[in-house]
C-alpha cells in the first residue's frame, strides 16, 4: 500500500478530530459534546450529502449504470447479513448473530462521506449516485436480521415452527424504510434531483450550507465519534477474541468483494472505493435502534461495540486508504 495515501488520509482535518476525540477520553479529559449538538450534525450530514447526491443524479440520470450499480448495492446489503450469519452461528447465538449480522450489512453514512472528502482531497472524481446506493442499502439489511433473529429462535425450539414467535412486522419494516436518517438521505436525494431539474437558480442558494460548511461539520462530528468510539473500547473485554477478529476482519472480506463487483459492473476508480467502503463499513445508529426493538434478547454492548469501537475507526483510519490502494492496483482509470 502506498504510504503517501496513508499520510493523505492521517492528516486530513476529519481524521485529526476523530483522533482528538479519542485522545482526550484515554488522558481523562472532561471534553464532551452536549447531546443534541451530535445528532443535529448528524442530520445536517445526511442532508447535505442527500442533497448533493440528488443534484448529481439530475445531472447523470438514471442510466443503465446507475440502476445497475444500485441493484449490486441491495444485493450485497443482502448477501452480507446472511453469509455473516452463518458464519457468527457456529461461535455465538442466533439473536446475537443475527444483531451483528444486520450491523455488518448495513451501512455507515459517516464512513462514506469521511471516503467522499478522501477522494476530494486525492482530487478523485466520483458519481452522485452512489448516495442512492447509499440510501438503498440500510434497510434490507435490518430486515433480513430480523427475519435471521426469528429463523434461528424457531429452529432452536423443539417443534416450534418460525410462525411461533410473532414480531411486530409493522414497526420493523417502519422502522427499517422510515427510520430517521434513512427518511432525511432519500428526501433529500429527491429534493436536491427536483431542484436541479426544475429550479436551478436553488443551487446558488443551497450552495452556502451545502457546501461552505460540510467539512467544518464532518470535523465537529468526527470529534464526537472518536469520543464515543474510546468510551465503547470498555465494551470490547466483553465482545471475546472471536467477535474482535470477526470486528476487524469482516471488513475486508466485504471490500474484496465489493471490488471484485465494482469491477465487474465497471465502475471508474472513484465509485470503486465508495462501493467498497458501503460494504466494509457497519451500521451503529440504524440498526442497533432497530434490533433493540425487534430482537431485545441480543446484546447491544456486542455488536455496537464491534461496530463502533472497532469497523468505525479500521475503516476511517486504515481501510479507506487501504481501499483506495487496491482500487489503484486493479481498476482501470475510465
């Protein structure tokens, strides 16, 4: 791997936060974020990226590419859950594998967008789209955990069948396709798709909030996570060597085989590194509010730990660069 890219992405502004954050919880600092300043960043965030995606969708439309690479998007968000299911049964049980499968297959916004500023500063170009992709892929994947959760609790009752244990259906998929942040990234998508297309004079107006103040924003957040990242370190003890490896290793199956699809499908180098950054990274907002509603026998102190303690900062501080270097090494420049 080229160190260059590794020095690229260590220095950037986001990533020195992230590490501030972690720094002042290992020394004992009493630096903390008041509670709703991290979630208004978090939903200014997932505008401004929706937004953004929607004005570059205008811009490219919906061509056989961009269906297709969404299409490849839902299919991992499936694909992922249930190979990361079978593999966690062997070690663990069906309510925690299926919680920490739903994780792993769903998506981090904050991962891709940290991916989206590395390849502005490398000045790598990628499509607007890929926020569709973006957009598309957390919901499957939460379904298919809890469709996991109840699968593997049935089977472990002696003639009990998956009928047995009811769910509330209408709260998971509620809480699966209409969920807050998913809710804000595709309404945004569309409303930034209509302004292009039908108002245009909007963008220069837009510009300055959209644009002006998203670093600034990815800083202050990323200060926060490293913050909560280093306070769930704690919770790791509990997580084994086994789920610590699968934290860390999980991911870079995923991007391997998101590079191979990227590859397949053509993507130019940029889209490449997104692509593969949407199936390394994990879910730990989403999907840990959805499991504790729908599967409360598994243990959030696992697989938001593993997500957060561990795949969060892998994937911002080593996987991207990492990444890109292997998008480097086997993607063509289109």
């Amino acid at each position: 791997m080229d160190s260059s890219l590794v020095l690229q992405n260590l220095v950037s502004a986001p990533i020195l936060f992230f590490f501030l954050g972690i720094i002042g919880v290992l020394v004992g600092s009493d630096l903390e974020i008041p509670a709703p300043l991290p979630k208004l960043f978090s939903l200014y965030l997932l505008l401004a990226i929706g937004f953004k995606g929607g004005l570059e969708l205008a811009h490219s439309g919906l061509g056989a590419q961009v269906l297709i690479t969404i299409g490849a998007a839902v299919l991992m968000s499936l694909l992922v859950p249930i190979s990361s299911y079978l593999f966690l049964r062997t070690r663990i049980d069906s309510y925690n594998a299926a919680a920490m499968a739903a994780s792993y297959g769903s998506i981090s916004a904050v991962t891709f967008i940290t991916a989206q500023s590395f390849l502005n500063v490398l000045h790598v170009s990628f499509d607007g789209f890929m926020v569709a992709a973006l957009a598309l892929m957390e919901s499957p994947a939460i379904v298919v955990g809890v469709l996991l959760a109840k699968l593997g609790s049935s089977s472990s009752r002696s003639g009990a069948s998956p009928a047995a244990t009811g769910l509330p259906w209408r709260e998971v998929l509620q809480e699966a396709f209409l969920n807050g942040s998913v809710f804000l990234l595709i309404g945004s998508l569309v409303i930034g798709y209509l302004v292009t297309s039908f108002s245009p004079a909007g963008l220069e107006k837009m510009d300055p909030f959209t644009e002006k103040l998203f670093y600034g924003a990815l800083c202050f957040f990323l200060l926060d996570m490293g913050i909560v990242a280093a306070q769930r370190l704690q919770d790791l003890r509990r997580a084994g060597a086994f789920l610590i490896g699968f934290a860390l290793v999980a991911p870079l199956l995923h991007a391997l085989l998101g590079l191979g699809i990227a590859r397949l499908i053509g993507l130019n180098q940029g889209d490449s590194l997104l692509f593969m950054v949407l199936c390394a990274s994990a879910s730990y907002i989403a999907v840990p509010a959805a499991m504790r509603m729908t599967v409360p026998q598994a243990n959030p102190s696992l697989y938001i730990s593993a997500a957060l303690g561990l795949t969060f900062p892998f994937n911002v501080v080593v996987g991207i660069p990492l990444y890109m270097a292997l998008v480097q090494r086997f993607v063509p420049v289109l």
